[in-house]
C-alpha cells in the first residue's frame, strides 16, 4: 500500500471537477425569492416561490415554471439557492410538452394544475421542516391574501384615514407580518391597532437613523413553527387579526368579505397536504414564583 504523501496534489478522482462547482440545475426543484427575480421582483399572488427548472445549464439565466402559476420565468439562481428536490426525466418531458401546448393556445390552466401537484407532492414527500418552512407559510399567507384583499400582489392593503396607507406583507424567513408606512415619524393610532389585533406576538418598530429618507416599517413578529400544525395556527392568528383590522378600519369593506366566507369558507390549501405528524401535545412550562422553594 502506498500512500501519497503529497498534500497539495489533487485526487485523480476529482481531476474532472472545476474550482467552481458547475452543476446543471435543470430538474430541480428550488425555492426562489426576490433575489432571484429578474423580470418582475416581488412576485405576484399566483407564484408560491416554488419552481421547477427546465433548462438550467447556467445558473444565472435559468429557465424555471413557478409552480402556482405555471408561468415560466427566467430567475438567477447562482447565489444563495435551495434545492428541494428532483423530478424524473419523463416528468420534466411531460411539463416541456405542457409549456409548448400552453404557449401554442394560451391557455395555461392544465400546465398549472400539473405543476401545482408537483409542487404539493414535493411538499408532502418532505415534510414540514425548516428548509421547507418559508414555502408552506408563503401558501398559507398567499391564502389569506385571496380572501382578504385579492389583487396582483401578496400584500394587504390597509386606508387607515386621509393620506394614511399601509400594506401588510410577511417575512417568510422570519414569521414576521411587515406593515409598510409611508411617514418617518411613530403612527400611534397603528401601533394601537396592531397590539390589539396581534396580543400575543411581539411588535417591533423599525425606523431610519443618520437622516435616511426611509419610511418607519411595524413588524409583527411570531415564533417561527417548528410544524406543520404550528405553522396553521400561526397562520391562524394572522388571518383573525389581519381581518380584525380590515373590520376597524374598513367595515363595509369587512362585511363583503365576511359574506363571501361564509357562503364559500375561507382558503385552506395547507389543508389538502397529507402530512404524517407526530401525535403530541406541547405545553408550556410556567415560570416558579419568585421565592418559591424547590422540594428535592
């Protein structure tokens, strides 16, 4: 047996492998933000940020179907990338045939279904963990989205009075509920509002320091779940808190809204994964009292 006491040789091994790691993304299944985005950054309502990449050779210009809408788009997926997954060879086939159909008859309905299916099969394959976290609570909040305020974008918007807008978006790495205003001075009536709304959720104030021109943000922050069950309740509390301020401050808005949910039931998608959880019950452990004596 001989061994190579040269260090700094490379492995014959890996004489095919470059410096930089090349590796064709086409298959994958990846998680997309507003990094990513090169045509329309942000999103709209339709895309979950969940995509399948159809042609990938260069990370930097890949060719992607958004899962939810079933639009392909063209993302930068060279930095700070998550592969969830892989499709066959025959499913990749099937989707190219399903884009050229859509594109030869506009009709994308059938390439979106296919890949939202894809996209929840991925999901319940892999559970709820916290590489998969984001993209379970972007399909709760996007759910929230469509019935509280239906528009191109995923965000809330609030008319809290005269020249007073807000807009509700949330941080999926976080769990936060972000409220954008457009003022560089505390709104007391807001902050009011939001710890009402959201009592068991810590709210932060984020405000521009050394004369920047930015406008105060409101977060509102919750425990980041650790399950699927948590990430519903979290959701849970959000959508009647978002809604107890669509009441306070637009009630005639609120009560169109309230007759559509109850003749159709609010959107659950989270509800259609089949999700195998452990059977357990977490309870939290109160603090002793100060002075209290610990028996041995």
């Amino acid at each position: 047996m001989q061994t190579n006491m040269h260090t700094d040789a490379r492995p014959e091994a890996m004489g095919d492998v470059p410096g930089i790691c090349e590796l064709p993304l086409t298959r994958a299944v990846v998680q997309y933000r507003d990094l990513h985005e090169m045509d329309t950054p942000g999103g709209r309502i339709e895309d979950i940020g969940l995509a399948l990449v159809v042609e990938g050779r260069y990370a930097s210009t890949a060719e992607a179907l958004d899962l939810g809408s079933g639009k392909v788009k063209v993302l930068d997926l060279s930095t700070e990338l998550v592969v969830l997954d892989w499709v066959y060879e025959p499913t990749l086939d099937h989707v190219t045939e399903l884009i050229t159909a859509s594109a030869a008859t506009h009709d994308r309905e059938s390439l979106r279904r296919y890949g939202f299916q894809i996209g929840l099969r991925v999901l319940e394959r892999l559970g709820f963990g916290p590489l998969t976290r984001p993209t379970f609570l972007r399909l709760g909040y996007r759910d929230i989205c469509r019935d509280l305020d239906l528009h191109e974008g995923t965000s809330i918007r609030f008319v809290l009075g005269p020249g007073r807008l807000t807009r509700a978006h949330l941080d999926y790495d976080t769990c936060s509920l972000v409220f954008r205003t457009a003022f560089d001075e505390p709104d007391m009536p807001l902050e009011h509002a939001l710890s009402e709304a959201f009592p068991l959720a810590e709210l932060l104030r984020t405000q521009p320091v050394g004369g920047s021109t930015e406008s105060i943000e409101y977060q509102v922050r919750f425990p980041l779940p650790t399950t699927l069950s948590e990430a519903r309740e979290c959701l849970a509390h959000m959508r009647r808190g978002l809604a107890s301020l669509v009441a306070r401050f637009d009630p005639d808005r609120f009560a169109a809204l309230e007759r559509l949910m109850d003749t159709f039931g609010a959107r659950e998608t989270l509800n259609a994964l089949h999700i195998h959880e452990a059977r357990t019950l977490v309870i939290p452990v109160p603090a002793p009292f100060a002075g209290s004596r610990v028996v041995h």
